[in-house]
C-alpha cells in the first residue's frame, strides 16, 4: 500500500475549507478513499489542528472535524528517535523537523505541504497538493 503524509496545513485547508487550495487536497483525499493509498500525518499534526480550529471556530467544532479526520487518515506516532532527530537537524523550524522524521521513519516517501521550502532538509520527495497532482496525472 502506498502511503502519503499529510503537513498539517494541507489539513487545514481541507477541515477548514480553505480558497483557493481546498480543491487539490479534497482530489487527493477522494483519489485515497478510492485507490490503494494511505493518507498518514503525525500525532502532533492532529493536536495541533485540533487547537487551531478551537481557536478559530469553537472547541465544539473543532471536535467533529478531528473524529472526521480521524476516520479518514492513519496517525503516525511521534517518539524520543523522531524528537532527537528533529532536534539536531539543519531544519530551521522544529516541527517541520519532527514532520519530516516523522515521515521518514514511518516508511513514508512523500510528504504533500504548501510549505515546500520549508523542507528545504529533506530526504524524502515534497510535492503541493497542485504539484502532486500533476505528478500522478502524468503517469
């Protein structure tokens, strides 16, 4: 099974219905739903929007769009090896570092982030929602 791993902004942009980039994410989750692809994030990447979304709408809203997410993407665990890889990285963000690691031990070879220059660091192929589309539709 393919898996892809999730930035957390992309999430965003889905949970949140974000314009213009809504579109190109919600084809990747339907393309998953459809096909034999994984979508992954990190355990931090569901507190983190789960405290962004309470504090842009309502901790009850926040609530039903994180059960929701849960049943449609796999949460890959964030430990000691992952925090201690991040912490003695060339990364400029720490928790683009812990993404990435976290992607990366979990045996993931994609991460999707509207933030791609902030992986600048990474082993691992960085693709937009938009870039990666284009990517599977030539194949």
């Amino acid at each position: 099974m393919k898996k892809i791993f999730l930035d957390s902004d992309v999430l965003l942009d889905l949970l949140l219905a974000r314009e213009p980039f809504i579109d190109d994410i919600t084809r990747i989750v339907e393309g998953s739903l459809s096909s034999n692809i994984k979508l992954c994030v990190s355990s931090i990447t569901v507190i983190n929007i789960d405290y962004i979304i309470g504090r842009l709408e309502t901790q009850n809203k926040a609530k039903t769009l994180r059960k929701k997410l849960l049943k449609i993407i796999y949460v890959e665990n964030v430990g000691q090896s992952i925090i201690s890889k991040a912490s003695d990285s060339k990364f400029r963000d720490f928790e683009d570092a812990v993404q990435n690691y976290c992607a990366e031990e979990s045996g993931h070879r994609i991460i999707i982030t509207r933030n791609t220059k902030d992986y600048k660091e990474s082993n691992l192929a960085i693709f937009t929602p938009k870039e990666y589309l284009a990517k599977i539709q030539t194949k």
